[in-house]
C-alpha cells in the first residue's frame, strides 16, 4: 500500500459510523472528556470556532448550542452531510457553515477564528510534513490568544484496543500492530475494518513528531 492514506481514510469514513460512534459505549468518555478540556480553555460564547475535520459534527453542533458561531470542514462529503442534517435538527442553533476542505488548505483568512479544533485531522495525515503544514494554517488563521485544541492517539492504542476487544492473537493483525508499535504507522491492509483505518501514533507530547 502507498503510504498516502487519504483513500483509505475516505472509504473507511464513508461508512458513516462516525455520527453515532461518540455517543456509544467507552466513546461516551472521550466526548464528555473532550467537551470538559475545551470549555475549560475556550473563550465564552459568543466566539468564531473552526472545527476541522468536525467529522459528522457531534462536536460543532455541541458548540452551536452553546451560542459559539461554529464552522466545520472536513475531507469528507458523507461527514459533511451528516453534520448538516445534525444541524438541520437544531434550527435554533444551527452551524455556521458545514463545508468539504482540507486542513493543509483552509479558506479562512488570517486570524479569522477565536478558537480552532483539530480533533482528527492530525493523527489521520501519516507524513510529518502534512502534520506541519495542517498546524501551520491553524496558527494562520487563529488569532493571537486564541485556543488551538490538537487530539492524538497514542502509541499503544492498537494494542489495547485488540485486548480490549479479542483480536490481539489474530495473526492477520500482527503485522498491524507491530508497524504501529515500532514506527508509529497504523496500515490495515485488510478488510476488516474493526482494526480501523491508516492513521499516525504518538508517544511523545509535542506534535508533529516521527
């Protein structure tokens, strides 16, 4: 497999999982621990948010209804739809805008938004010069003092998500886990999409890093 991941990415997101994944089972944690971070650092409302690669917009929609101006872009048009019909059902609080973008490009001008949330987008471009460039035009576009919010995964997710979940012994996701643990690279070269899709692990804080 090329080590550009993006169509990998898309045909795994196209499934359309992601709008109901944060609001089942363990998921549950890492959206109220994400929501409890981001309000604990965010100016009040009202305020420009930019959440890139927003996914399905559990979290811009959340936002919305907190009186925030939220505009979400992501890679992927199912995503993008998805949050568009989320915000449809809160016609008091709806999002700003929901757009199809890249976060190596995005549209808005300099210092344009209070606060910019890259809750995916980072852990999802496996090149550290892809990382850089995605960083780069958060810092463009936020102004000075305001909030950057950055999500990564860490390097023995895969291990504990295959203990976690009974697939750890399987030989077919050996290989997968040893390139994830030596290099930090997660490729699933499989159909089974349990083992989730392309993405890059850290182990250090600092971002980007390799």
């Amino acid at each position: 497999m090329a080590d550009n991941p993006a169509d990998e990415i898309v045909r795994y997101y196209k499934l359309g999982k992601e709008a109901a994944r944060l609001s089942t089972g363990w998921c549950q944690l890492e959206q109220e621990g994400t929501r409890e971070l981001i309000l604990r650092h965010i100016q009040p409302a009202p305020a420009r948010v930019l959440d890139v690669g927003g996914g399905a917009g559990a979290c811009a929609c959340w936002l919305a209804t907190r009186g925030y101006e939220v505009h979400l872009i992501d890679s992927v048009a199912r995503h993008v739809e998805q949050a568009r019909a989320a915000s449809a059902k809160q016609p008091q609080y709806p999002l700003a805008s929901a757009e199809v973008g890249d976060a190596r490009m995005l549209p808005q001008t300099d210092g344009s938004a209070d606060a910019v949330l890259l809750l995916g987008p980072i852990y999802h471009l496996t090149q550290r010069s892809d990382r850089q460039t995605a960083l780069g035009e958060a810092y463009r576009v936020l102004r000075s003092g305001g909030l950057l919010s950055v999500a990564g995964i860490g390097r023995f997710a895969s291990l504990l998500d295959s203990l976690a979940h009974g697939f750890f012994d399987l030989p077919e996701f050996a290989p997968i886990l040893d390139r994830d643990l030596a290099e930090g690279q997660h490729r699933n070269p499989t159909n089974n999409l349990t083992y989730f899709t392309d993405a890059f692990s850290i182990v250090r804080k600092s971002l980007p890093t390799n």
